[in-house]
C-alpha cells in the first residue's frame, strides 16, 4: 500500500422515518449530500437551554459513500461490495 492510502472503506446508509415517527410528525434531521457527505441537524434549542441558543445545529460528516433512504439494497451493493479497489 503506497503512502496516504487506505484500505478501509465506510459507507452509510440513511433510513426514511418509521410510522411511529411519522405518526408524532418528527422531522427529518439526516440529509444526505453529494453522495458523500451527511449532515445532521439537532432539534430546536430550547431558550433556557443557554449553553446551546448559539451553538451551530449542524454537524457534518464525511464518508467514501453515503446512502439515502431511497438506495437500493442492491445499489449499496455495487458500490461497496462489488469492487472495493475503485477509488472513493
């Protein structure tokens, strides 16, 4: 392996909301960008929760392949399984 590669692939895949979700109207806090990044937004601070009014509700994470709820079984398939050498 040269230098600054890996081996390790991580992929995620996003599930949609159950219907015990849906049936409190939670709302979708996970969106999946680009493939490859995930972005998480927390609930709504509440205002005597003073340690959070101004911390960003955002965070960010980055992966080789990230799935939304729509991907097929056999689209996770392909992408990770069948042929992990291919680059990210």
């Amino acid at each position: 392996m040269a230098a600054g590669e890996s081996n390790i692939l991580v992929a995620v895949r996003c599930r949609p909301l159950n219907q015990r979700e849906l049936s409190c109207q939670h709302k979708e806090v996970v969106k999946v960008m680009d493939g490859k990044m995930v972005i998480v937004t927390d609930a709504p601070a509440d205002d005597k929760d003073v340690l959070r009014v101004n911390r960003s509700r955002e965070k960010r994470y980055a992966f080789d392949h990230a799935f939304d709820e729509f991907a097929s079984q056999e689209a996770v398939s392909v992408e990770t399984a069948t042929n992990p050498q291919s680059p990210p």
